[in-house]
C-alpha cells in the first residue's frame, strides 16, 4: 500500500505570518480592556460617548473590509501586507499624541481601517502560504495565535494599569509588538501559484463582497455582537456589578484556554468536511456559557463561563472561515476573508455601540441578558436555514 505523505504545514512563512499575526492581535488585546478606563479617566467620558469611539475603531473597520478584500486579491499580497502593518503601527504612537477627547476619537477611527486592511491582507497570506490539504487544520492553529494575544495581552495590560497607573506604557508596549510582527512578515516567502491576472474581471459588488455567502454572515453577526459587547465590557461589568475589581485579565486567560482547546481538536474535523457540525456545537457552547454568565452573577459564573465561551467560539470562528473560503473560487480569497470579517466587524461594533447605549439607561446584566437572547436567534437561523445554504452552494 503506498503510504500518503502529509504535505508540510509549519514552514517558515506559515511561522512567521503566525507570529506576526500573535503580535498584531497581542498589541490589539493590551489596549482593548482598558480604553474604557483611559477614556473616563483621562477625559471623564460617559459610558454612552465611549462606547460611540470605542465602536468606531470596528466601524471603519468594517466599512473598509470590502476594499480590502478586493485590494488582496488585485495587487500583490506581500507588498499590500507590510504597508498595512506599518500603517498599523504608526497609530499606536497617535495615542501617546491624543490630547483631546475629540482627537482621540479621531486617531482610533483611523487606526479601525489600518486593522481592517491588516487583518484582511495577513489571513488571506496565511492561507495562501498553508496547503490545501491542511487548510482546516491550518486555519485552526493560525487562530490559537490570537488566542494566545487575548490571554496574555489584556493579563499584562491590566497588570500594569494596576501597579502603575500609568497608561503611556501599554501604549508603549503596543508599538513594540507591532514593530517587532512587522519585521516578522517581512520575511514571509510566497508561494509561486498566483499568476498575474492580466485581464481584470469587471469591478461588481461581488468583487467586494461574497454575495453567496451573506446568509452565512447573518448568523455570524449574532454571534459577534455578543462577543463585543463580552469583551469591551468585561471589566466594567465585573468591578461596578459584581465586585470584582481584577478579574477580566483571568478571564481572559480562561477565554483563551477554551478557545486553544477547540480550535486544536476542531481542526482535524473541518478536514473532514464537519464544518456546519462544528459550528453547531460552538454554538449552542456560547448559549450555554451567556446563559451562565447571565444567570450565575459571582465568581464561579464569571469564570466558568469564559472556559464555555471560549470553548464555543474556538469550534465557531475556524469553521466560519472555512465555510466562507469554501464558498468562494481562489481568486476571491481575499474577499471571502474579507466578508467573513466584515461580518465579524459589524457585529462587535454593533454589540460595542449598542451595548454602551443599553448600560446607560439600564445595566451591564442587561446588555449580557441582550447578548444570550441573540446568541439563542442565531441559532435557530443557522439550524433551520444556513447550515443548508452552505451545503448547496459549497465549491469543494
């Protein structure tokens, strides 16, 4: 019997856009828990105006997704890439800089577009640099990447809010870590398989967004907002309802160990080709971790929810991309990612933003109350019509 030789999947370019990948999401996740804090603090903004600019960095980010994704697949990947990810970088030094609230808005909506093209252009790269063969596979441990920024970046962040008071730092060490993922995918050595396209299709609106692929992005966009409004508000929600003045870093932690977990053992099943049973399971994971931290308002609920949740959205977010690269032909890689991202993007905004308008006339048990009922929605939708819509409209 001849044996079948695995193709490799660890080479240098799938490490290095690995890690470049860890220290975008790692310098992201230092600053996320604690914006809310800064901007009260150092500029007394309410809860509502804060939610209003923390939003706004998914919202650009968002609006740009889809020029994104036909940029990525229009002009060479690599280039595109290291101008994004410098840009990226150059708007962490715009925070040491932000001497007014309205600045400061003003910095953070431009640095949303800098990740929407970063984001894009980096996992539409990794994907072109892992084989086809371990595409699942490889789709599962580029994500552990960002899941190992959300459990040591919001951990270190906060650590240092608390034993410093002094936010200059994280925004120090943000600019760090970018520096040191741009140098990483500069090395990156792309792979020899996309030729120039030398007739250019006619530009359409599929061009920027999979169209097919929208009644998947509905049900994506459920999941999403519960997760922005999860992590945005985690520490507020701990110290001002629950009495827990420095739990959101271990939450993050016990996040990440769920998400790791999954996204390790879903991989080898969306080889297989279970990629609406993973999503299923993941979902009903996130009902029963909302549900959880909904209901269980203490520390054993607070904590056991995140291992759940995380465990729920490490079997979501792989098979959710894989679903939307299935669903596109190679030369729309880019804009298949992109709308699997777009819809990611327009669900965390919405949760940030409307989520910061539900606390200020209620509370953050509300918002998370919002967020399960949601979650419970997206379900149903996905059980009785996408899961489907994906099987007949699947290309490979």
């Amino acid at each position: 019997m001849e044996k079948v030789v695995r193709e490799k999947l660890w080479t240098h370019s799938f490490c290095a856009v690995a890690a470049g990948n860890f220290l975008l999401f790692f310098a992201f996740y230092l600053l996320l828990p604690v914006l809310p804090m800064y901007l009260s603090e150092a500029f007394a903004a309410s809860r509502s105006t804060a939610g209003f600019i923390l939003s706004s960095y998914t919202i650009t980010a968002l609006m740009i997704r889809p020029f994104a994704g036909y940029m990525v697949d229009t002009f060479p990947r690599k280039k595109l890439l290291l101008i994004c990810y410098f840009t990226f970088l150059l708007f962490f030094g715009g925070y040491l800089l932000a001497g007014t609230l309205l600045l400061f808005a003003i910095i953070r909506a431009g640095h949303g577009i800098a990740f929407g093209l970063l984001t894009v252009s980096n996992s539409t790269v990794a994907i072109d640099v892992m084989p086809s063969s371990r595409r699942g596979e490889g789709i599962g441990y580029y994500g552990v990447s960002n899941n190992l920024a959300m459990a040591v970046g919001p951990t270190l962040s906060l650590y240092i809010h608390d034993s410093f008071a002094n936010f200059d730092y994280i925004f120090l060490l943000s600019m760090v870590s970018a520096t040191i993922g741009l140098i990483c995918v500069s090395t990156i050595r792309m792979p020899y398989r996309r030729e120039p396209i030398l007739e250019k299709p006619p530009v359409s609106l599929d061009r920027f967004l999979l169209l097919k692929g929208m009644p998947e992005a509905l049900t994506l966009i459920f999941f999403s907002f519960s997760y922005g409004v999860l992590s945005t508000y985690l520490a507020v929600y701990g110290k001002e309802e629950l009495g827990i003045d420095s739990g959101a870093g271990f939450f993050f932690v016990l996040l990440a160990v769920g998400l790791i977990l999954s996204r390790l053992t879903s991989g080898c099943w969306l080889n297989r080709g279970y990629v609406t049973r993973n999503i299923l399971v993941g979902m009903l994971l996130s009902l029963l971790g909302y549900l959880i931290f909904v209901a269980v308002r203490n520390e054993w609920g607070y904590y056991g929810a995140a291992v759940i949740l995380g465990l729920g959205y490490g079997c979501i977010c792989p098979a959710y991309q894989t679903m939307f690269i299935n669903l596109a032909p190679n030369n729309q890689r880019g804009t298949a990612n992109s709308t699997y991202l777009t819809a990611w993007d327009l669900g965390v905004g919405l949760g940030v933003l409307i989520g910061g308008q539900i606390a200020e006339v209620s509370n953050y048990a509300t918002v998370y109350a919002t967020a399960c009922v949601l979650c419970a929605i997206g379900y149903v939708l996905f059980k009785m019509k996408t899961a489907a819509h994906f099987e007949n409209h699947k290309l490979r």
